[in-house]
C-alpha cells in the first residue's frame, strides 16, 4: 500500500508514479483499475486488462457512432469479464444527490483513503478519488478526472453524482484459464454481429467503411455538426489502435504464460496485430479532432476515404491474427 499524505486539512494518496504519459490509455475503466490496482501492490498492466477483458481485440461501433462504442461497459461488456477473470472484492455505492446517503458514501471513501486506497468514480468515463479535503465543516473530494494523465494536479470538489467504487483485497494473480479464455474470446468476438446497436467484429469494420463512403450517411449522422462526428470518429479510431497496441503487449505476456507448443502461434499472432498497430498509427493523419476545426482543419470526403484503405488494410491483417488465434483455441 502507498503511504497517506498528510498537510494541515488535506489527506491524499499520490499515485503519479502509475499515470501514464499524455494521450496514452484512453479506456479510462481500465486505465483507472490498473492504478489502483498498481496502489496495492499488484503488478497487474493497462495491456494485461485491456487482454484479459477482450477489449484489446474488441472493435465496436454504434449504428449512429455514438462515443461510447468503445466504452467497455456498453455493447459487449468487457468490464464484467475483466471483474471475473481477476475476481476482484469491491463495493459499490451509487450517489445521485440523495442527501440521505452523502454521509454513509462520504464516510466510506474517507475510509478507504485513510488506508492508501483510492476510489473508483464512474460515470460517462471513470476517475480515481485519491484524497480530500475537510475544513471547518466542509468537505471536498480530491478527483483525478478520467484523462488525467502523468504529473496532472487532482482537483477538490464537493462530492459529484458517480458510482464509487472501494477495493476491499488486492486480486490473486488471475488462474491459466482465465488467459485461455481471453483467447477464445477474442476468437468469439470477431465473428460477431450486432449487440444492443453495436456492430462488432469483422462486421464493424465492414460497417464503418461503408458509411465512410457514403456522404448521405455522413450527412445524417452529422446532426449535431461536423466537429462532433468528426471528434466520435476519431476517438473511436484512437481507441481502435490503442486497444491494438495492447493487443501486442498482451499476446506477448501470454505466450510467456502457456505451454511451449503455443508460443509460435502467439508469436505470430502479436506480429499480425502489431502490423495492425503501425497501420492505424499512419492512418492518424486522416483523423480530426473536434478542436482541430477552430484551427481551420476540415474532415474532408478525401481524409474519410483514406480512413476506409486504412481500415481495410488493418481488416485483411486482423483476419490473419484472428485465425493464428484461432489456431490455438482449436488446439486446447
């Protein structure tokens, strides 16, 4: 456990040796699982959960390219897998405003503080409560916000409507099967279809090309503006080559875990996967974010349709990686 940090009326936990750099780990589930989880003692990765979970080879998209599409809670749930597979003990308490419960959720976050545990706080996106402040009779909770990133100050604030959620025991290392089973997921999730509006798998890939070609689709997707389906589609295609990235670091780890007869199918696979990184990687000059178009940038038809030969490229290398993965699970 951290040692508390204590001065005057503030109390926190400082945890800025396990952020990562600027613009890394945008799935803030996992991103702020793993700090707490570093917190206690475990040398669990972003990239081991990102595998373990399937999101690291997870590709979702919304039928309207809402942002959340790769949130790991919605569509295919990632976060419930992860929660299984390393059979974490936490709690959960809800804050909506009800002043009847702010004591009792209040009392124990502090709790878990005072221990060198941070909290988990959820909502569109997930941060860490990692202190707090308590002055006169006012109390304000010290929030890293979900993009915090490396060297980033937390911020105080009265208590905001999130779930919170309190690790009680720091997680045993996760059993073999939990790795095996992250491969036949990973397996499972590219030949799915639609869930819940989402299209997954080789199918999402097939349907985001599509409406890339497609103007009239842009047309109607675009109702709120250019800039903001122009800001989902790129945070949804950095989460893509993110999740990617992990994919590679994951296939790695795993093949130092299983038996050797499995390791050159691995290494294969990370090498498919790893093409598929350094593909959507040069495909980031045909991405805009939202706060690019007050510098004058525009999405133009030519950048999306450069977006669809990069899709299409990282798609005929994934099949490849799939099926090398495929070769495995048909194995076990």
């Amino acid at each position: 456990m951290l040692t508390v940090q204590k001065k005057d009326d503030k109390v926190w936990i400082d945890l800025d040796l396990f952020y990562p750099p600027k613009h890394k780990h945008p799935n803030t589930v996992f991103k702020s699982t793993a700090i707490v989880l570093n917190a206690m003692d475990s040398d669990v990765t972003y990239q081991q959960l990102m595998g373990i979970s399937g999101a690291a080879f997870r590709i979702q998209l919304h039928e309207e390219w809402c942002p959340s599409s790769p949130h790991p809670d919605c569509g295919f749930n990632c976060t419930d897998v992860m929660i299984k597979a390393l059979k974490l003990d936490t709690i959960s308490h809800t804050y909506t405003y009800m002043k009847d419960k702010t004591d009792i959720i209040l009392n124990k976050i502090i709790a878990s503080i005072d221990k060198g545990l941070p909290v988990i706080a959820s909502s569109y996106e997930t941060g860490l409560v990692v202190g707090y402040i308590k002055r006169n009779r006012e109390l304000k909770l010290l929030y890293r916000e979900p993009y915090s990133n490396i060297g980033d100050k937390p911020e105080a604030l009265k208590i905001v409507p999130a779930r919170y959620t309190i690790f009680k025991t720091t997680p045993p290392q996760p059993a073999i099967q939990s790795y095996v089973d992250s491969l036949q997921r990973a397996a499972q999730l590219s030949d799915h279809h639609i869930l819940d509006k989402y299209y997954i798998g080789f199918t999402a890939y097939e349907k985001w090309i599509s409406d890339l070609l497609d103007e009239s689709k842009i047309k109607k997707l675009s109702k709120n503006g250019e800039p903001e389906l122009s800001n989902q589609n790129a945070h949804i295609y950095y989460s893509l080559l993110d999740a990617r990235q992990c994919a590679v670091e994951y296939l790695k780890y795993v093949e130092e875990i299983l038996s050797a007869e499995f390791q050159v199918p691995l290494k294969k696979a990370a090498e498919y996967y790893e093409q598929i990184a350094k593909i959507l990687q040069k495909g980031m000059k045909s991405i805009v974010w939202d706060w690019q178009f007050g510098e004058g940038t525009k999405w133009t038809e030519i950048m999306r349709k450069d977006q669809t030969y990069i899709l299409q490229d990282a798609l005929t290398i994934e099949r490849k990686g799939i099926n090398a993965i495929k070769s495995i699970v048909n194995s076990l």
